[in-house]
C-alpha cells in the first residue's frame, strides 16, 4: 500500500508547489515562487502530500483576517466572523486514487476544529464548469452559498461553505 504523508510544507518545496499549480492554473491562478513566499507568510495551512519523496499535492488556505486581498476571500470575510478559507488545493494526476485530496482535507478540518473556527469555505469553477471539484467538494459537506464572475469576468464561481 502507497504510503501519504501529509506534513507543513518547507521552502524547498516550493518549486514542486508552483509546478503543480502551473498544471492546473486554470482552476486556480497564476504563482511563482515570489508569490508563494507572500502567500506562505499570510497563510493558516500550507501542507503537502508527499509520496515516495516527491510533492504529490498541496492545500493552501488562509483564516479569518488575513491580509489576503482576493475577491472569493474578501466575499467570505464579508460573511463569517471566524472561517478557513481554501486557496487552492491541488493533487498531481500521477496521484489520482490515493485519496490525497480527502487526506488533505480531513487534515484541514481537524486543524481548524483545534483553531474554534466554525466555517471551512471555498470556491470552485462553475463557468467553466469543474464537475470533478463540485464532487468532491459535496463529499465534505460543502452548501453553496452564493456565486460570482471573476478574472475580469472570464470565470464564474460557486462560493461554497462546510460547518465544522
């Protein structure tokens, strides 16, 4: 059986971090290195799923009062007193049917149970469609709670949030 083993992630996983992302840049958005170091520094949870030493999947996410300037996080600061918010979470499709994404997730809410956060949110693509996020994400419980375009209208979200 595959080992996973889910643990903070250090500087110098950071390039495997951005080539994941890269892959699939068009569920998330753009980061470079530079950006990841930014965002590290704001964020609650940056974890990676490591197999057989390689960086199969990470799991950004911010809390409450972050200094994050983004439209989706700034919609759920505007609604939650306390909450997670999921940047982005990827899994390398070498990885797929391990259940890593699951992992990542069960772990995210264990972490913000011991924080007393009561909220995990997210958003996902609804135009495009992303069927394979929405799966998931009703696996966890996830309700929509609104929706709106982003990227300058190129994108349409679903504004998704699972109580703790």
């Amino acid at each position: 059986m595959t080992q996973v083993l889910i643990r903070d992630a250090r500087p110098d996983d950071f390039v495997s971090i951005v080539a994941l992302n890269e892959v699939e840049v068009q569920q998330t958005s753009a980061m470079d290195e530079s950006r990841l170091q930014l965002l590290s520094s704001m964020a609650c949870y940056l974890k990676v799923a490591v197999v057989d030493d390689t960086v199969a999947a990470f799991l950004l996410a911010f809390r409450d009062h972050a200094a994050y300037e983004n439209a989706n996080y700034e919609w759920f600061a505007a609604r939650f007193p306390t909450f997670v918010y999921v940047d982005r979470i990827v899994v390398s499709s070498a990885f797929f049917g391990l259940k890593i994404g699951s992992l990542l997730y069960q772990d995210l809410f264990a972490f913000a149970q011991t924080q007393g956060i009561s909220a995990i949110t997210c958003e996902y693509n609804i135009q495009p469609p992303n069927p394979a996020s929405k799966a998931f994400h009703d696996k966890f419980g996830f309700k929509q709670l609104g929706s709106q375009w982003v990227a300058n209208g190129t994108k349409e979200v679903s504004l998704q949030a699972a109580e703790i």
